[in-house]
C-alpha cells in the first residue's frame, strides 16, 4: 500500500466520519429499541403504577422507520386500559422543508380501549392524569400549534369496551372492528385532507363517517351514516 494512501485510511478526515457512523448506526438499530423497552414499563411502574409489557420494538435510523409491537398497559389493578398489536411510524425528511414533522405513513393494528366508569362516577383512565399538584397554573401562551403533516393515518382492527359500574348490573357497550383511515391531514394553515370513519358492533350496527377535515382553522365537511342501529 502506497504511503499516501495508508495516511489518508488512518487520518482523522476519514476515522472520525467513519466512527461517528458505527455509533449512530449502532444507537439507532440496538441502543434506542433497548431503552423504551426498558423505559416505557419503568416510567408507569413508577410514575403511573401501571403495568405495562412492550414486544419486539424496531428503529431505522437512516430510513426513520419506527416499529413497535405487542403493547399493553393494565392498571395498578391489574384490569386492561389499552393494547395494541402492532404500531408502524414512517417519517419523511421532507418535513424540515416546512419545518414541521411529516409522518408519511401512521398504522396501528389491533388497537383495544377498555373504558370503564367506575361506581363512584370516576373513569379507570383518570389513574393517567397528572396530579393536581403537578399541574400548573395556565399562563397565556403565544406558542404555535405543532406543525404536523399526516399522509396517512390507519387504524385496523380496532375494539373499544365500555363499561358503566354504577348500576347494580354493570352496563357493558362493546364495539369491535373499528377501522379508521386519514389521509393527508395536516396543522398546516389552510390545508386539509379527506377522512374516512367506520365503526361497528357484534349485532351489526354500523356507523361510517367520510368527509374533509382542516385543522388550523378547524372545519370539516362531510357526511355520516348508521345502519342497523338498535335502541333498547
């Protein structure tokens, strides 16, 4: 090897890139997957006490690509709140063009909502509210909203269990392959995009939902649909 070219191999100008490589390559396909798996179930074991159990979880860092599966979150009684199968994030660089985050493509499969009003009025979820005490007091704030642009936003699969404990039958309302898609939503001024919403239950009720939707300012138009609404 010519002298030349052994100086240029082991110089800082080629080593240092080289090495800055190896470890955000590393932090991003190993490091990053380890620590909100080891995270996630610390923060609302100790912050919540909540249990929650997270799966396989995947990141891309060159491709800004997230992935995480088999989530699930019980109460500090152990009843179910939510759970999913599968989570999928796709993130555009695109974004930083109007500097705000573009997620090109948001799926969430067999997402499961457990809803209950306990006999005291209060609902199960409250457990993950902050504490008055760790609330401040409003102030008046000129921030902007988050600038987000959404492709697309797919919900498959999904169920929704409410339950009402303060008869003393519990009442139970139960609905079950909730799909929902979004496509091109943004917080941009003036944008919107289409939406669509299907909701049904295990006697056939469905409830479809298509329409426009902006969100800075808020509007929408639309149109919704029921079939096979049954009222007791």
């Amino acid at each position: 090897m010519k002298p030349g070219m052994r100086r240029f191999l082991l110089s800082k100008f080629l080593l240092v890139p080289l090495a800055a490589l190896l470890l955000f390559t590393l932090a991003g396909f190993i490091l990053a997957p380890l620590l909100i798996r080891w995270y996630i179930p610390k923060y609302t074991r100790e912050q919540l006490k909540c249990q929650a159990n997270l799966g396989t979880v995947r990141l891309n860092p060159f491709l800004l690509r997230f992935e995480a599966n088999d989530f699930t979150l019980n109460g500090p009684d152990g009843a179910p709140l939510v759970s999913f199968g599968r989570l999928y994030l796709d993130c555009e660089l695109t974004g930083f063009f109007y500097m705000a985050i573009h997620l090109k493509e948001v799926r969430l499969e067999k997402p499961s909502v457990n809803l209950a009003v306990e006999s005291d009025g209060s609902l199960n979820f409250a457990i993950l509210a902050p504490k008055p005490s760790e609330v401040k007091a409003e102030e008046p704030s000129k921030s902007k909203p988050l600038r987000l642009i959404l492709g697309s936003v797919t919900l498959e699969g999904g169920e929704l269990a409410v339950t009402d404990k303060r008869p003393s039958s519990p009442a139970v309302l139960n609905f079950h392959n909730l799909d929902l898609e979004l496509k091109t939503l943004t917080t941009l001024v003036d944008d919107n995009g289409t939406y669509s919403l299907v909701a049904g239950t295990p006697d056939g009720e469905t409830v479809a939902w298509q329409g426009r939707l902006s969100l800075m300012p808020f509007r929408s138009d639309g149109k919704i649909a029921c079939s096979g609404i049954r009222t007791a």
